[in-house]
C-alpha cells in the first residue's frame, strides 16, 4: 500500500461523533443509556449541575463527567456538555443579553461547537441570539440541540422564524444535516425527535444539527421510541463529521 492510499484510509477513520439527548432531568440516572453510542461529545439538555452529584452514591457518574462545561439557571436543570478526557473544551464568551441557554465551545482549538437548548419562545431566543453572534460564526462552527422549533410554526413567530433562522445560516454556509443526510423538506421530516407527553400519536421534529456540507459524514436519529420514551420525551440524535487533527 502506498502513502498516498494510507493517509485516505486514515483520513476515512478521523470521526467525531457528537450525541445531543434532552435527557427530561436526571440526567445522572440516566447517563449509561447512551455510553454504548461512544460519542466524543455528548450535549444534554436538562442535565442538573453535574458537581452537586459528585458523592459516593453517583461515583460512576462523576468519572463519566470528568470533562464537562454547564450553564443553567438552577442547579436542576440546565445544558451541559460532556466529552472524553483527550478533548479540550473551552467556553466561548460570546454575548447572550440572559438568552437560554446557548453554550458557545472551542473544542480542541479547531471547531467552534455552539450547544442549544432554547427556551420559551424557543426560535425566538435562538433568533436573536444568532443575530446577535452571527459574526462569530464560519465553516468551522457546529451547532446541535433541542431547538423547539420547526418551520412548520414560522406563524406563530412574525419574522423570528426557523425559516428566517435557517436561511441565515445558509448565507453562513451552514446546513440541517438531519435534511441533507435524508434528503428531506423542512416541515416534513419524516423521523420524529420529539414526543408531546410521551404520547407516539404527538410526533414531532425539533431537535437539530447544523455545519459545513464538507464536515458531514453521517447523522442519526435514535428512534427507538419504546426505549427511550421510558426516559424521556426526546431521541437522541447523533452527528458524525469529517475530523481534522491537523
């Protein structure tokens, strides 16, 4: 084999995969569900401040959150990220005028990893959030989470649409990968991310991953929804993308 044809084959295996899961709380409880994906990052929405449970009874939990960044309001719930022990996070300090919850990240000097949660009135508070950072945004930038959110509500919403959203990350370069991967229109997603009251007659789509059209390699939604409603009323869903580790 020659060096030219090694370095693609090496190249091909350079995958970060980023799992996002709105855990519904408890997160410490919960955490060993999703460990068998092996992600290298894991966004979880309503995560609890993972120290206050840094004691005897969750000593597995706290090896697992050994590298992490939280924000929240309360100690209760807020958004929390995770990642294994050889990747370097460092928050952003990015203005965000009490907008929740937004979680700028460096990760490993190289990507800029925004985490969502948005909150009431969900497109609203990611909107001007986005407006407010947009300059901080390039090719290097991912952004995933639970944004509540989708087109099919741009109504309800005057211009602080997700179409409106969505368009401006395009001009960013930035695309929904779950839309790209499945070759789906917004508005007619056709796996659900999200179950109203846990009820499977009350599907919808809310929960994204947006970034360069180069960067991705492969997008999931964990849609075992028999298993994972016993846990919470939100799927995991899971980017891979291409990595550089030059």
């Amino acid at each position: 084999i020659n060096l030219i044809s090694y370095n693609n084959i090496i190249k091909e295996f350079l995958i970060m995969k980023i799992l996002s899961w709105n855990c519904n709380g408890k997160f410490r409880e919960k955490y060993k569900e999703i460990l068998k994906y092996n992600a290298d990052i894991y966004v979880i929405q309503e995560c609890e401040k993972p120290d206050k449970y840094f004691n005897k009874k969750y000593e597995d939990f706290k090896n697992f959150a050994n590298n992490y960044l939280w924000i929240g309001n309360n100690d209760n719930k807020g958004l929390a990220v995770f990642a294994k022990d050889n990747i370097n996070l460092k928050e952003l300090k990015w203005k965000n005028y009490s907008l929740r919850y937004f979680l700028p990240i460096l990760v490993n000097n190289k990507y800029t990893l925004l985490a969502v949660w948005a909150g009431k009135p969900y497109i609203e508070e990611y909107y001007v959030y986005q407006q407010i950072n947009i300059d901080n945004y390039d090719d290097n930038t991912i952004l995933i989470g639970d944004f509540n959110s989708n087109v099919r509500w741009d109504r309800k919403h005057n211009i602080r649409t997700h179409t409106n959203a969505s368009n401006e990350l395009k001009k960013k370069n930035l695309i929904s990968v779950y839309h790209k991967v499945f070759n789906e229109i917004e508005s007619q997603e056709t796996k659900p991310t999200f179950y109203l009251h846990r009820n499977i007659n009350k599907p919808y789509h809310i929960d994204y991953a947006f970034c360069h059209k180069d960067l991705i390699k492969n997008f999931k939604v964990l849609d075992d929804y028999t298993h994972w409603l016993k846990y919470s009323d939100h799927l995991p869903i899971i980017l891979e993308i291409k990595y550089n580790y030059t």
